[in-house]
C-alpha cells in the first residue's frame, strides 16, 4: 500500500506541473482564438507562426528573446565556469563562505533583483536596453552555472591537473585541454539552464528593459495579457519552446549515462 500511495502521489505531482503545458500543446492543433475552445484540428496556427503571419512585434520579441539568451547564457557559462574552479580551489572557510554568496542571488526573489538593478544603472546614468538587460540576465544565470559546474569538479581528479603541470603544460593548457573536457557536461547544464532561464525571465527584464521599445517575449506575453486575451500563435510557440528544451535534456542525459557506463567498463 505504501508503494501504491508513493507512486499515485507521484504521478499526480507530474499531472499537475504538466497539464498545462499538455492543455496548451493539445489546443496548438486548432484554429480557436481563445483556449479551451475546439474547433477541429488544423496546423494553421503553426502556419502562421513559422510563414510571418503573426504580428511583427512578436516576430521581434522573439528574435530579442532568443539573442538575449544565448549571449547572456554563453557569458553566464564562461563566468561561472571559471568561478566554479576558483571556489572550488578555496580553503574550506573560504569555499563555504564564497558558496554561500553564490546562493544569495538564486534564493533572493526575482522582484528585488529587478529593482536593485534598475537602481544601479539609473545611478549611473547607463541607458536601459540591449546591454542592461543581458547584464541582468548575467547576474542572475552565473550563479546557477556555478552550482552546475561544481559536481564535475568534485568528481573529478584533483590529481590530473597538477600531473599536466608536471608534464609541461602551461596552467591556460592544462585548463583548456584537462580541467574543460572534464566539466564540459556541467558547462553544457549550466547554458542549457541559464539559456532557459534568460527565456523565461520577466520579472528583472521588465526593470531592466528600459523605455526605448525593446521587447523580449514574457513582456510581451505580458503586454499582450492585459488587452484582454493572447495571441493565438503562442500556444504553438510555447509547444515548440517546451519540446526543444525536453528533447536537448533527452539527449544529454542518454550522452552522460553512455559516458558513464564506457567509464565504469
């Protein structure tokens, strides 16, 4: 009885985080302006969508979302790689210190983060647009690239680098031909996770995002919104958003369990 509850309980907590996203797939198939209204399946919605039928403002939203991410995901990863191996390389104090700040960023609420930011460049006078919201979105990504970085460095070796010192390597080789290839699969987590992340950010974003008509797609979804009703052509967006990210976590998790089990052999 105890194995029964477990798993009905378990499979109820996964019918609840994904019954809307399920909802919002399902009703991608069909023409019907507002949600939750069938009115027979077409892909006319996707068509839309992908052959620039939809409204430019969205097309745009979508082009800034997505540069954002990656540019802010790509700084992000090279930012907390390399904090990931200076904590690492800490004496313990120290480490737990540093770890400890590295946790602040991601346990404060998003809202604050927004605000303090939004302070900061007003005080300086820096103009609010492209570069302050890919400097938010920096700020808030490293720390999670950190905390995924920091298992492969704990597995890892220790000996390893200091044997390719030993060797001849310089520190800048023995880091670029040991210590990455070995956190290469925290490195790929930590992008996928703050290239996620930067997507689906709205609350620093819209603090950040300045008055110059710069949009990025949770503003615009929340624009959108308070007209009275959404744009039809998210729902496939939103499909299409979901399945990429699932199918890329898919394949890195089958990569690291075929890498693990040729370790182990």
């Amino acid at each position: 009885m105890k194995k029964f509850f477990a798993q009905t309980y378990l499979w109820l907590l996964l019918a609840m985080l994904y019954a809307p996203i399920m909802i919002i797939a399902i009703f991608s198939f069909t023409e019907a302006k507002v949600l939750g209204n069938w009115t027979g399946f077409s892909t006319k919605l996707y068509t839309s969508l992908f052959s620039g039928g939809v409204h430019h403002s969205l097309l745009g939203a979508i082009e800034n979302t997505l540069i954002i991410a990656l540019v802010a995901a790509t700084i992000s990863t090279l930012l907390g790689s390399v904090a990931a191996i200076g904590i690492f390389n800490l004496r313990n104090r120290q480490k737990m210190i540093m770890n400890t700040l590295n946790n602040l960023p991601m346990l404060n609420p998003d809202i604050i983060t927004g605000i303090s930011l939004f302070l900061l460049f007003v005080s300086f006078g820096i103009t609010q647009g492209y570069m302050t919201v890919i400097l938010a979105h920096v700020t808030f990504c490293t720390p999670y690239v950190v905390l995924c970085v920091m298992p492969r460095l704990q597995q890892m070796n220790p000996n390893i680098y200091e044997a390719a010192l030993d060797l001849g390597a310089t520190p800048f080789q023995a880091l670029r031909k040991v210590l990455i290839p070995e956190l290469k699969p925290g490195m790929i987590s930590g992008f996928i996770l703050a290239f996620t992340l930067s997507i689906d950010d709205f609350a620093v974003t819209i603090f950040t995002i300045g008055t110059e008509g710069l949009e990025t797609l949770s503003t615009y979804i929340y624009a959108d919104a308070r007209k009275g009703g959404l744009t039809p052509e998210l729902r496939p967006l939103s499909t299409i958003i979901f399945m990429t990210v699932l199918l890329l976590l898919v394949v890195i998790n089958v990569r690291l369990e075929r890498a693990n089990k040729i370790k182990k052999a």
